[in-house]
C-alpha cells in the first residue's frame, strides 16, 4: 500500500493476490488501517477485508508467540510483538509469510 514501497515486493503482493493466494490474520489488517493516506487507499483496504481469507488468531497462536518472543530473548535477539503474533499465526495455520522484513527471516530459523 505504500507509495514508495519495494517494486520485488508489491509485485509478490499482487501477484498472491491476483492468484487468491492471499491472506492475512488481524493484526496485519490492523496495521494497514492504521497506516491508511486517503480515499483511494481506504477503498483498497475495504475491497482486500472482501477478497481476502482471515486467519484466526487463537489461544494456540498466542501461546507460540510467547514462545517465540521466549527463544528470541534467550537469542539476544528483539523481534516486534506484532511480527511475532504474525509469524506464529502463519506457522499455526501452515502458510508462508511474505515481507521484506529481516524479523522474520530470523524467526525462520527459530
């Protein structure tokens, strides 16, 4: 969504997209809303809750985050709660997590 955004990386993104490979738990839509600039970017925000498929985020998920933030500290790494709560989300439901974010190569290897 942002205008000066990594070319590699939106065309991943509406590549998923276009295919219905696509989707997202709450705490990304939430980020996206809460970077929103404009019409133009809310209506895309508002056709993507449309298109897209949620992934819960559940007890189990938040129960694997913690554990994730756990074998981060013991790393003496520091990774964002949000990109923990991502990455646990994804692992519990069995999809890759496409960003251009060194967190999660990182988590990767956790």
């Amino acid at each position: 969504m942002r205008r000066v955004a990594d070319l590699g990386v939106r065309e991943r993104v509406e590549h998923l997209l276009a295919a219905g490979l696509a989707a997202w738990c709450p705490i990304v839509r939430l980020e996206l809303w809460r970077g929103v600039r404009g019409e133009g970017e809310r209506a895309a925000l508002l056709d993507y809750e449309q298109r897209i498929p949620e992934l819960s985020i559940n007890d189990e998920v938040w129960q694997a985050a913690c554990k994730l933030a756990d074998r981060c500290r013991k790393a003496g790494k520091r990774v964002p709660t949000n990109d923990l709560l991502i990455s646990a989300c994804a692992r519990h439901h069995g999809v890759e997590v496409e960003a251009a974010d060194t967190h999660f190569d990182f988590l990767k290897t956790l």
